[in-house]
C-alpha cells in the first residue's frame, strides 16, 4: 500500500471516464470495464485464478489494476455515534474505459474464451479488447 495521510477514506464518487489505463500495453488482447462498479480483491483473485488456470505455461497475464482504497464497515449491532468502523477490505474504483487483465502468448480464440471466463467473476460489465 503506499504511503497515505488517511488510512480510511471517504467513499466519494465514481463519476467520469478512465483516460489512465484504457488501451493496452503489455499483452495482444485484454479485458475492458464497460460500466463503472468497485472491485475487491477476492474479485481479482477469482479471475487471475481462472485466466491462470487455463493460459498454464504457455501465455502471461498483466493485472492492471491495485486494491489501495481502504473499506469501512461497522459492526452488526452497534450503535449510532463512536466514530468511523474498522477496515474491512480494500477496493479499486473501476470507471469505463479500465483494463483490468491483459494476457499475451495464447491463440486468438482461447484468448478470448479465456477472458470471457473471467469476466464472469467481476460485478460490471466488460468487452474483449485486442492490439
């Protein structure tokens, strides 16, 4: 995590689109936000898992994106008042536009099943995007 004044932040807006992060730069094809959402890192996770899982030796995976947001919540049964809650997850703001995977070294058509996979594990929606 890098080095931050506030260790728990303000929820704030996710308004606007990605400009930093929006084409391709390491891999041949990749996976691009569509719609705006928050990922966790159990979310990215599961995807690398997935896209790991079936590229095995033979291609290499990029993951562009960095859960540094820190997540508050309060306990169940507490009351009103006493301050901020603890940390419970840290998240990454997603906006449209945002690689979030990029692979390399695969055939066109396993590339893209591959990708399809993983977009089902993230909460928004996604395109397949190629160099």
């Amino acid at each position: 995590m890098n080095n931050k004044k506030f260790i728990k932040f303000r929820r704030g807006k996710n308004k606007g689109f990605s400009y930093k992060g929006n084409h391709l730069v390491f891999g041949d094809f990749g996976l691009k936000s569509v719609s705006r959402g928050t990922i966790n890192f159990k979310q990215i996770e599961s995807g690398r898992k997935v896209i790991s899982k079936h590229i095995k030796k033979i291609g290499k995976l990029w993951i562009r994106v960095f859960p540094d947001l820190s997540y508050t919540k309060k306990p169940v049964d507490v009351r009103m008042g006493n301050g901020k809650g603890d940390i419970s997850f840290y998240i990454f703001k997603i906006k449209p536009g945002r690689v979030i995977y990029e692979i390399c070294g695969l055939s066109n058509a396993v590339s893209i099943k591959v990708l399809n996979l993983a977009s089902f594990k993230l909460p928004f929606k996604t395109i397949i995007i190629c160099s």
